[in-house]
C-alpha cells in the first residue's frame, strides 16, 4: 500500500521537522515548566491527538476548505491567537496553583491534555501543513489514497508524541527541581505567560 522509498523519505523528513523547535513545542516547554514532567507529557498526547485529527481531515480533503474559503482559516487564527492570549493571562496570574506547590495534580494534567489538543487544533497553520506535506508522500497509483494518508498521519502523530514527550518530560523535571524556590516558580509562571503571549502574537501577526 505504501511506496517504501516514498515512506522512508518521509520518515526523515518528519523526523526533522519534529526535532525542530516549533510553537508546539515551545507550548510543551511552557506547560512543561508549570505542571511538571507528567503534566508536559500529558500536553505532549494532546498535541499529538490533534496532528491525527488534522491528519484524518486532510485524508478526507476537508482541510482543503481552507484553501478555498479564507475566512475560514482566518477565523480559526484569530480564535487560536485569542486562547493563547487567554492561557497568557491565567499563567502569568499563577492559575495553575501557589507558586511553589510544585506539578499540578490530576485535574491539571487533563487540562494540559487539552489545551495541547484546542492549541494545536486551532492553528490554521497546521492544517495548511498536513494539506502541502502529506500529499507529497503519497503514491496514487498504487491505490488506497485515504489509507496512506492515514499512514503518514499516524507516523508523524507517533514521532511527534516520542519527541515532545521528552521535551516534556524533560522540561518538567528540570521545573520541579526549580520551583523549590517561590520565586523561581513566580518566574516560570512569567516565562510561560511570556511563550503564550509570543505564539499568539506570531500566530495573529503572520496570516500567510
């Protein structure tokens, strides 16, 4: 079903564009240094289930919409710049608990979970990715189009997940040793509002 010299180029390519530093992951990196290393794993899984679904949808041809309906992708940047300016805020408020009460419980996690998921599902950008990406991987003539789609989505989903849950995990670990000191967590709480507010504003600000 898939063409191997195609897959294996693929393979490198995505391992490439996963190891470099992205609005991912620096997300990962900020939620990461908040929550601690469970907390950035979990934010990591949420990013990834929604690189599968922008793969499911490209495979579909719905995320050609945006192509052909701007205001589509314009409405999507705008209500992702908005959350992230709304993460910006309650993380330099220090929502996520005291400073210095270390990685946030369960609950915390499940929110981790999602933010990652609604960041990444509400970054047009991505979707235009899968839409320009993917296709050059696949090989039509040997038939089952959707199926590779779905096959270069779950390798990219998987590589995505192995590379940011280390940058979570790691980042996390490294938060927890820091936020011994009350100040020290103050200013984590800082740096990741200040990650929040420049992916909004690189998102809002860059419409191509």
């Amino acid at each position: 079903m898939m063409d191997t010299s195609l897959y294996a180029a693929f393979l490198a390519a995505a391992f490439a564009l996963c190891v470099t530093p992205g609005p991912d992951m620096m997300f990962i990196v900020a939620v990461g240094g908040r929550g601690g290393p469970l907390t950035g794993m979990t934010a990591a899984a949420g990013v990834a289930c929604a690189m599968f679904v922008h793969a499911v949808a490209a495979a579909l041809g719905l995320s050609a919409l945006f192509l052909t309906l701007p205001v589509l992708y314009h409405a999507l940047r705008w209500a992702g710049a908005a959350y992230l300016l709304f993460l910006a805020v309650k993380a330099f408020r220090g929502d996520g608990g005291p400073a210095g009460a270390g990685p946030a419980p369960g609950p915390g996690r499940r929110r981790a979970f999602w933010r990652g998921a609604v960041t990444n599902l509400l970054n047009p950008k991505v979707i235009l990715f899968n839409v320009s990406f993917l296709p050059q991987f696949v090989n039509p003539g040997l038939g089952h189009v959707r199926e590779q789609f779905l096959v270069l989505g779950c390798t990219i989903t998987a590589i995505g997940l192995l590379v940011d849950g280390t940058v979570g995990l790691l980042s996390g670990r490294l938060a927890s040793l820091l936020r011994r000191s009350r100040r020290v967590a103050r200013g984590l709480d800082y740096f990741s509002g200040t990650v929040f507010t420049g992916l909004a504003v690189r998102l809002a600000a860059t419409p191509e």
